[in-house]
C-alpha cells in the first residue's frame, strides 16, 4: 500500500512537472514566444526613438538644433509618422519571422533584440 502510493504521488509530480514544463516552453522559450518578445522588443525601440525625436535629442545630439528649427505641428506629424512606421516596420519583421524563423530578417532581428 505505501508503494503504491509513492508511485502515484511520483507519478504527480512527474505530470505536475511536465505541465509546468509545457507552460514554460510555451511562454519563454518557444519560437511563437520568441517572435512576440521581438515585436515587443522592437515597438519599444521605436517608443524610444519616438520619444527622443520629441525631445529634440538623438544619440549624437544633433536633433536639437533640427527639432528647433521646425514648427509644433511638423514635430506631431512627425511623432505619429514614426510610431506608424514603428508598428509597420515590426509587424513586418514579426510576419517575417513567422513564415521564416531561421531567414536572414528574422536572424538579425533576433541579434538587435536579445
């Protein structure tokens, strides 16, 4: 009777460990997960570009003197112009990635985005 019911618990946990196995693979590791945590990776990428734009500074700091230089308006058409090709540009390298995981979009992708 006591064997019987270390087997049965050992079976539980065994499936207990294969579910939670599954989860993961399926939230951390599989290349569904993979491709979502690029497209995350990317729209925030371009958040931040767009917000550095509205800031009037990139990298080298030599969008201050552009962005002073434009009106308020040209810097929103502007502001909404990058998050549109933001969400273009990254549904496209997720499209990408999903018809082709292991192509040459999809692998630099993944580089950039770590």
């Amino acid at each position: 009777m006591i064997r019987h019911a270390k087997a049965a618990g050992l079976i539980g946990l065994g499936v207990l460990i294969a579910v939670a196995g599954s989860w993961l693979w399926q939230q951390f590791l599989s290349r569904d997960a993979q491709i979502d945590s690029l497209h995350r990776a990317c729209l925030a990428d371009f958040a931040d570009a767009a917000a550095r734009l509205k800031a009037g500074v990139d990298a080298g700091g030599s969008a201050t003197a552009i962005a002073k230089s434009i009106s308020s308006s040209l810097a929103r058409m502007l502001e909404g112009a990058s998050e549109g090709v933001g969400d273009a540009v990254c549904s496209a390298v997720r499209d990408a990635c999903r018809s082709d995981f292991d192509g040459r979009i999809c692998s630099t992708a993944r580089e950039r985005y770590r």
